[in-house]
C-alpha cells in the first residue's frame, strides 16, 4: 500500500522536530562546553552565526562568536562583505531594543511628539551635563518633526551627588517634563523623595554600553553616543527608516 499525503506529511514533520530537537541539543552541549570555560556564557543565549562552524554567543551588551568545539572564542565584528552590513550590530541592535521594550514608557519621563509621530529614541540623559542641557533646548524642534523622546536617568556623578538627587526631585515632580526644562536650563529643583527608578536606569545604561551623556537609542536600535542638532538627528532617523533597517 502507497503511503497517503496525509502519512507523509506526518512523517516529514516528525524528522523536522527529530532534527530540531537534536540541533537544540548539541548547543546546550556546546553552551555547557563554554561555560566550563567562560562561567559568564551561562547566562548568555548561543545561535549558529552566518559562518559556518562559528556559533554567536550574545551576552549583557556584547557578542562574541566560538568555535564549534568550544575551545577558541572570536571577540570582534563580523561584517558581510558583499551588502556592508555589520552583522553584529544587527544583533547588538535587537538586544538593545529588547531590553528597552522591557521597560514601561511609565518609568521613562517622555516628551511626546506635535506632529505625527515618526520615531521614538530614547535617551539617557544627565540634567547637569552641557550637551544634554543643548539636545534638550531643541526638544520642541524634535517634538515638531515628530520625535517622540523618551528620557532615561543617568547622573553620571553617580550616588551620591547632587546630580543624582536632581534626577530623583526631577522624577518625583508633579509635572516632570516641565520641573526636566527648567532643570536643564539651570534652576534647582525643589528637593523631593519619592519610590523612582534612577539607580535602575543607570544600571541598564552600563548594560547597554554607555560611555558619555546623552546617549540615545534609535527605534532601530542604533547607538548615537553624544549630541547632534536636531535637523542632523532626524535626517539621521529618516536614513534608518529609508534603509529598512528593523
């Protein structure tokens, strides 16, 4: 007897799980082979990479790529020479956008767009640091073209400092956006003390890589370390949308 479509499909579907199940397999093996080496990669998440016998192991702010034996371990970017992408950026990308969709917009101080909205950053910001002060004088400029701003904490004079308790008065203001402007133009905020998440923006802000103030992420999840002026800054996320990137 013929087997039926019906009987085939199944058994097709069935060696598809059997093959999947084993590849699932020989990288928790692989994983285990690592971590004996480099405990960190326990906590990481190991995928094949788009070279063959390398494997991508994505850690808290980086990616590193290791051989298939689990001996030798690659620290650098891998990048396709035939369309110039940066492949580890593109990983680097998603992480950073998965460990801010892991945060509340109700945690963030955000400065909604005027007009239609066309792209949300996000930016790690220090009241007291002079570049910040300038990106945030444009924030009606950015709000115009339809740059929705979602501010992070980062007192980069760390705790204690005044910094710090400028950040947690800012947070703990009835009206945040407007005691933020007043803040970045220079006035003391009136002391306040309320439950708030600047130590926890500070620690993803390390996780993420930060080295300076401001430090914003794209909706793509592109890093823009520093300040640039408004038109130069949506020129810059219109580019992103333009090439498809995610």
């Amino acid at each position: 007897m013929r087997p039926t479509i019906q009987q085939l499909a199944l058994a097709a579907l069935l060696a598809s799980v059997s093959t999947s199940a084993a590849a699932q397999t020989e990288l928790e093996q692989l994983k285990e082979r690592i971590a004996a080496r480099l405990p960190a990669a326990a906590l990481g998440e190991l995928a094949p990479s788009p070279l063959t016998g390398l494997y991508e192991l994505t850690l808290p702010g980086q990616v590193v790529y290791v051989s298939a034996d689990g001996r030798y371990l690659v620290s650098g970017r891998m990048v396709d020479l035939e369309t110039r992408e940066d492949l580890t950026e593109r990983v680097l990308a998603r992480q950073r956008l998965s460990a801010l969709d892991a945060v509340p917009e109700e945690r963030m101080i955000v400065f909604d767009a005027t007009a239609e909205p066309r792209h949300t950053i996000t930016t790690f910001t220090d009241i007291d640091c002079p570049y910040c002060r300038k990106m945030h004088a444009e924030m009606d400029a950015l709000n115009a073209k339809g740059v929705r701003v979602r501010y992070m904490l980062f007192p980069r004079a760390g705790f204690p400092s005044v910094s710090y308790e400028k950040a947690v008065s800012v947070w703990c203001a009835p009206d945040q956006q407007a005691e933020m402007t007043r803040a970045k133009r220079g006035a003391m905020p009136d002391k306040r003390e309320c439950p708030n998440p600047v130590e926890e923006h500070m620690a993803l802000a390390r996780q993420l890589g930060l080295r300076g103030t401001p430090f914003t992420i794209t909706d793509t999840g592109r890093v823009i370390g520093g300040y640039m002026p408004a038109p130069e800054l949506f020129d810059s996320l219109e580019s992103d949308k333009g090439s498809g990137k995610p």
